[in-house]
C-alpha cells in the first residue's frame, strides 16, 4: 500500500491503528529514559553485618558442657570402671582392616578401665548386618553386665549401605531393649574408608559408653533392693 492509500472508511491524515486494533496508537519511547543509579564499588557484595547478640550456628560437631543436675534431686550416675561381671565385644569380620582397629581401641580402654582380659569375650560374625543377633546372643547368656558391637560399614554406588546400616543400628538397640543388658553402638558407617580409619578411636568410646551404663544399672539394683 503506497503512503498515499488508505483502508476503506479511514480519514486521511489519522494515523492507522497500529496491530489493526481501533483504539490502539503508536506509542513514541520517552525521551529520556532514567538510567541506573551508579553503584558505589566499596557497596558491592557486601554481606549484611550480623548482630553480635545472634550466636553463629555450628554446622558440625557437637555442643559442649555437662548436664547441670539439682543438688536437692536423687542422681544416679554411671562411670566407665570396671565390673565385677564379663564384658562382650561381638565384632564384624567383613571391613575387618577397620573393625581390627576398632578392637584394638577397646581392648585398650578396657586395660584402662581395669577390666581383667579373662573377663572379656569377642565373638566375631560374618558382617554388620548379623552384629544384633550376636549381641542378643551374648545378653541372654546374663554372664556379661554389657555388650559392645564393633563393626564398620562403608557407603557404595547402591542403597545396601542404607539397609545393612539401619538395621544394624535398629537391631543393636533391639538386644539391649528386649535383654535390659547394655549394649554399645560401635558401628562406623561412613562415606569412604579415609572416613572410617580416622574414626578408629571409636571402638575405646563404645567401650566407655557400655562401661558406664552396667555401672549406672549397677546402682539403680542396689537402690531397688533397699
């Protein structure tokens, strides 16, 4: 259509509707178009200052202290000594490499806690996995005031990780539940075997766990039988 055209019932010199559409114009762009406020160099990236009132939060770890208990309440604390009775260790052969260390620290924290070795027994299964039924095995024996399970499982490319170390954990807490003997999780489960071998001391830990409680269990006995 030549400049001098125009559509049928249109008046010349009206601008056509623009997109066909009766009541729209063209729109001219403003003139002058605000432009961005110039942004400071030193004001970039400049992280909001926290309050010094606000503690940071601790993304690992554990949170320090002891358990403040009233002098006016009965306390009944247990301390990881020695036991007139037997102390279990089942231990998993699969990872053994890991599980050896593991031994090894618990053996020692028992020589520290005065614990004779005739007194000790290690009963070794086939994995993880078959961890609660040897220490359901050695509770119900009633020879030995506690258990400690030591073992180590190590994450790989499928969910097995997640079954056997769930239900090894399940399973230990079982024994001690359905036996009242207590029972030590010393089960490593870890993404890598860098993890597990830095984590070797852990076995000594379970030990002191499982020592404390047969001698808080010892207490509450003898406080029952008064």
């Amino acid at each position: 259509m030549s400049a001098r055209e125009s559509w049928p019932g249109e008046k010349r010199g009206e601008e056509p509707p623009v997109g066909g559409y009766e009541d729209v114009t063209s729109v001219e762009p403003d003139e002058e178009l605000d432009e961005p406020d110039e942004v400071d160099d030193d004001e970039e990236d400049e992280p909001d200052e926290l309050e010094d009132s606000e503690p940071g939060l601790r993304l690992a770890g554990h949170a320090p202290g002891d358990l403040d208990i009233p002098d006016d309440v009965d306390l009944l604390e247990g301390e990881p000594r020695g036991t007139r009775r037997g102390v279990g260790i089942v231990a998993a052969k699969f990872n053994g490499d890991v599980t050896n260390r593991l031994l090894e620290s618990a053996l020692a924290e028992l020589d520290k806690a005065g614990v004779a070795r005739e007194a000790i027994t290690v009963m070794t299964v086939p994995g993880a996995f078959e961890l609660p039924l040897g220490a359901m095995a050695l509770a119900k024996t009633r020879r030995y005031s506690c258990i400690i399970a030591l073992g180590c499982v190590i994450r790989g490319e499928t969910a097995h990780f997640d079954y056997v170390a769930g239900e090894a954990a399940s399973g230990i807490q079982l024994a001690s539940l359905e036996t009242g003997v207590p029972v030590a999780f010393g089960v490593l489960t870890v993404d890598n075997l860098q993890q597990a071998l830095a984590r070797a001391d852990k076995g000594g830990e379970a030990v002191r766990t499982a020592l404390e409680m047969a001698d808080v269990f010892s207490q509450l006995r003898a406080t029952a039988a008064k």
